[in-house]
C-alpha cells in the first residue's frame, strides 16, 4: 500500500443558513499525492484501444493518422499491462491479439500489435454499442485492475438502434471507464459526451487528424497513470435531509446525482473511477430540514472508499442557523466559482442547440451569458472559443451578435470544451497560475 496515493478531502462551504434556511452548498476537493512513479509502477491494469475503421476513416487521412495514433499509443504502455487493441466496424473485431482475451505488454507483443495495426484498413459502418460490449468482455478478465479503454471514432453510431447503444452503456458501467476523441467533423459531440459521461471518462475533438497521434499517445500516458480502480464517493445525509445534487466540477463538470448507489439506510455511494497523483473537486448540495437559531449539525459528510471499501479520507458538512445577516449572506467564493462554471456549461449548450435549431434570439441570449459567465469565473479558453462562434459587443453584460458564418469545427470545440472548467485557488474564487 505504501507505493499507493495518499488520500485527503476538504471542505470549503459557509455553514452559517438563516432563520428557516434549508439549502447548504460545499466544495469537496478530494487530491490524491505521491505513489509510485514511473517504471516504479505495478499497479494491475488493463487497456484497450478501440480504433474506429469504418468506410469513412479512408478520407482526408484519418485511417493513416488513427495508424500512427494507435502504434504511438501501444509504444507508451508500460510493460506488464494487460491489453489489447480493437477495430470497429459493423461489428468489432480482435487486431490484437487473436482471439477475445487480453495479452501482456512486452517487447514481443509491442512488435506485434504495432504490426497488427500498421494492416488496419478502412470498411464497413458504425455500431459503437457492439464495439464497447468487446471491451467489457476482455475487460471481464481483469476484475480488480484499473481498466480502461480509448474509443476513436470519425462518425455518427449509424448502423445500430439508440436503445441497442444504450443496453451497451449499460453493460458497460463499472467494467470500465473509457475516453474518447472524435476526429473530423462528422461525430456527433452528444454522442460522445453520453458515452464517456456513462464510463466516467472524458472527450476530445479532434478536427485535423495530423493532431490524432499526440492526442491518443496522451490519453494512453494518462491512463498508466492511474493506480487505484473503482474509488468511490460515500455521502451520509440525516434523517429528513436530502441530497439535491453532487456534482464533479473539475476538471470538467459532470453531474453524478443519478449514479448513486444505496449503501445504507442514509448513505449512498457515487463512482469516481480510477485515480492516480491527481486533484478533483465536487460541488454538493444537500436540503436540511430547518433549525432553531443557535442550532449547529452535521449536513452530512462524505468518506472517500477504495477496493474493498477501505476508507481513504473523509470530511463533514456542516449547518448553524443564525440571525446574524452578515454571516447567512456570505456566499463562499469556491461555491459561487462553480455555480459560474455549471451555469456556463449549460448556457453554451443552449445556446449552440437553439443555434441550431434556427432559433437565433435565444441563442444570442444564451451565448451572451455564457460570454459573461466565462469573464467571471475566469476561463479564458471557453472566452476565447466564444468569440469564434459570437461577435462580442460587451463582454460584461453579454451583449453580443451572432457570427453569420462559423466553421463546424469550431462550434463543435465549443461544445466538446464546454465542460471544461478551471481551478479555484483555495479560499478565492480567482482560477489558478496554469489552469
């Protein structure tokens, strides 16, 4: 245990509620330090490549491109890694190795697959439900490993019903958790954002496929970062309160609320998926039932679990009802932080779907706030994919035009990157130097 991350969770909340209040908000920032490193590494895992050779990856140099991704990414698996690498068409089939099992990473079997994948070539159509029920079959065989798999894809999920992918989704959950990077234009960023937001993971575009093979290589180093599989979140609320909502806010935002598991009378338990030397936070909130002045409790608290559900780190939330106006008002700035980042997410998602849907009054509206959204939480690279998609007459009001002609590419970065948020430094509101 001694080579694994060490645990902590903090809360930042104001527990003071008025007279009759109900609604206590906390940031609970888990971060997981040290553990081994490098080579030093012998954590148990599993990684499948899923690469995408429907008809359509032969255009604009995407099979040549996902080619050289997908040998980059086999080239950073560290040895002893169990793994595999699968091609997705109509139907999945095994590049390597033969057969539905996994193999271990040495130098033999790196050789090999980077052959098996240099003879890839692009047919057929897309079932990508079919695609993820292989990878939690070969999945299967490593229970107890940090699991994870890389899905490429170029297109829609054509060749299957949506309720064929959705079955798959939820075969899926809990085998493993899975990124995914779109390339081109012809995906469709809801799809994606359904698939990996169900596997715990995350997405990216990528719009030039000569970018494919830095990305696929990054996202494989990542995961062999990873060394403790299936954390999860335990939330305790008493008797009468209810948890409204658990949300993860970075580093991208993601709400949790429906994934909860009962694991007792008053608690239940949210996956977090795989960790490794790392730093997330979560905005929660939980209804109390209202107390007298004077009164103080525990709101609830939560308790980070491991496999075979070792306690890693805990803390509490805290409630104390007060006349004092002063202290009931004070909104905390790491609360007031991601209610900003939520709230741009959600205004840039409407505001792109009523863009298009033709509906160009509540798209301007939309955009307009999430352009004054990201100004105040400080996210500079959503400010930055705004102005690509809206003419900005004043970025403090939001006061903007719509852009006549936007490229698909960049509305589709907007979307994908939506999610995307910024740290807080810990007891402000202003975004951390580098985030």
């Amino acid at each position: 245990m001694s080579d694994l991350p060490e645990f902590t969770v903090d809360i930042d909340q104001n527990p003071y509620l008025p007279a009759g209040g109900q609604e206590m908000h906390a940031i609970v920032t888990v971060r997981a330090t040290g553990g081994a490193t490098g080579g030093a590494r012998t954590t148990d895992a599993a990684e499948i490549i899923v690469i995408d050779t429907s008809g359509s990856m032969a255009y604009s140099g995407k099979m040549a491109a996902a080619i050289r991704a997908a040998k980059a990414a086999v080239d950073v698996l560290r040895d002893g890694v169990h793994f595999a690498v699968v091609s997705g068409a109509n139907q999945p089939r095994m590049v390597y190795p033969q057969g539905e099992r996994l193999v271990v990473m040495n130098d033999r079997t790196r050789r090999a697959a980077r052959k098996a994948i240099g003879a890839l070539e692009a047919a057929g159509g897309t079932a990508i439900g079919s695609w993820l029920r292989l990878a939690a079959r070969l999945a299967e065989e490593r229970r107890g490993a940090v699991r994870h798999a890389i899905l490429l894809t170029d297109g829609k999920n054509q060749h299957e019903e949506p309720a064929e992918l959705d079955a798959a989704l939820a075969r899926c959950e809990g085998a493993f958790t899975c990124d995914a990077l779109g390339v081109g234009t012809d995906w469709e960023v809801a799809e994606l954002r359904k698939i990996t937001t169900a596997l715990l993971g995350g997405f990216w575009d990528v719009p030039e496929p000569a970018r494919l093979e830095g990305h696929l290589r990054g996202l494989a180093e990542h995961a062999m970062g990873k060394e403790v599989a299936d954390v999860r979140l335990r939330v305790w609320t008493p008797q009468h309160a209810r948890l409204r909502f658990l949300k993860q806010m970075v580093p991208a935002v993601d709400d949790l609320t429906g994934k909860r598991v009962a694991s007792g009378a008053q608690t239940g338990d949210y996956p977090l998926g795989a960790w490794g030397e790392e730093a997330r936070e979560y905005h929660l909130c939980v209804q109390v039932p209202p107390g007298d002045v004077g009164r103080q409790m525990r709101a609830s608290w939560v308790r980070l679990l491991g496999p075979g559900d070792a306690v890693l780190a805990g803390g509490n939330v805290l409630a104390e009802w007060t006349e004092d106006e002063d202290k009931s008002t004070r909104i905390n700035a790491r609360v007031a932080h991601h209610t900003g980042q939520s709230e741009l997410a959600e205004a840039i998602q409407e505001g792109l779907a009523a863009r298009r849907g033709g509906d160009e009054d509540a798209a301007t509206a939309r955009l307009g706030r999430a352009v004054a959204l990201a100004r105040q939480v400080g996210n500079a690279q959503i400010a930055g994919l705004l102005h690509k998609v809206v003419d900005v007459i004043d970025e403090e009001s939001g006061t903007v035009r719509l852009k006549k002609d936007v490229s698909k590419a960049d509305e589709m970065s907007l979307d994908t990157r939506s999610v995307r948020t910024v740290r807080t430094r810990p007891g402000g509101a202003a975004p951390e130097p580098g985030s």
